[in-house]
C-alpha cells in the first residue's frame, strides 16, 4: 500500500487448488493458502487508520476463503446471529 493512497489492493488468499488445463497459478502460487483473519484485519485497520478510504480484497479463487482450515470463519468476528453479518 502506498503512503498517502486512497485505495489499497489487500491479498486475503493465495495459489490455487483447481489444477485447469490452461492455468499455471497452481504450478507457480502452490495450493491455496488463506491468510489468518486477524492478520488481515491488522492491515486493513493500519491503512484506514493513515487515511485509506478502499479496500479491495484480493485471490485467486476468494469464494474459497477459509475452505480446508478449521480456524478460519468465513465471517470473522461475526456471530450467526449478528444483524450485520453476511457470512
């Protein structure tokens, strides 16, 4: 992220687990790896915090966030419950 940048670019996952004919993401990034939530929360809050106004969350396959971990909630920080809470 860019020192005084309105919009950051945030990795939340990388590689890939799909293994397409014509994709070499799998070969090169290795498996999907999901970043911890809090490690991504903590970048988040650092860039909004020096002024950021966007964030965009960035994968390769990110509906597969989380998939394969036990640690990981789609929704973290949320309860079922939680009116705001789309997870």
């Amino acid at each position: 992220m860019a020192p005084g940048s309105a919009q950051a670019l945030v990795t939340i996952m990388q590689g890939c687990n799909n293994f397409c004919s014509f994709c070499v993401v799998p070969y090169v990034g290795g498996r999907e790896y999901s970043r911890p939530p809090a490690e991504i929360v903590a970048e988040v809050q650092e860039f909004l915090a020096a002024g950021g106004q966007e964030v965009t969350l960035l994968g390769q396959n990110v509906n597969s966030y989380g998939r394969g971990s036990q640690s990981l909630s789609p929704c973290p920080g949320c309860s079922a419950d939680s009116p705001t809470c789309r997870g």
